[in-house]
C-alpha cells in the first residue's frame, strides 16, 4: 500500500484536535503527549493526517511562529455549506491560523 498523509504544525495541538472533530467530524486515531507538545493522527471520512504541536527542538514551527503557511489541504465533501457552517459555528475564521 502506498499513501501519503500530511503532517500539520500547529500552535495549539489540543484546539486543532478540537476543531477538526467539531468541524469536520475527524476520528482521533491516536495520540502521543510529550509533555511539551502532542502529535495525534486523525482520520476524516477515510483520509488519514496528522497534527503536531509545533516544537523548536525538533525543528518544526507552526503558522504563528513561521509568519506563513505551507500546507494547503482541501475537503471534498457533499454539502461544502454545511461544513463551512459547522467550521465557522467551530470557531474558525478566514485567514486565522490554528
């Protein structure tokens, strides 16, 4: 088998995890506290990705810190409107990083 999955640099772990199961539904499949920092995999509708706090001694900043993102991800999903509403009604703005 061969896929590929993202890894997601966040700046908070615990509110992205949040948000994408409110807004998206995603299935959390694991995760590891480090204590400084989480990595988790979640699951949406079958597509597997994962999500890391960012941490500097690993050398992996998130949007905040990095002043830019580099990984766009797009949801294919029956009703666009109605998981643009959950994801706003989840707390999520245009523009604002995670």
């Amino acid at each position: 088998m061969t896929q590929i999955s993202p890894m997601l640099s966040v700046g908070d772990g615990k509110a992205a995890l949040a948000f994408y199961q409110a807004a998206f539904g995603a299935t959390v499949r694991w995760t590891i506290d480090a204590g400084d920092h989480i990595v988790a995999g979640l699951d949406i509708g079958g597509s597997e990705f994962f999500l890391a706090d960012e941490s500097p001694r690993h050398g992996t900043r998130g949007p905040k810190s990095a002043g830019f993102t580099t990984v766009r991800i797009e949801l294919f999903v029956e009703d666009p409107a109605a998981v643009h509403a959950r994801a706003i009604a989840a707390g999520r703005r245009r523009g604002a990083a995670l």
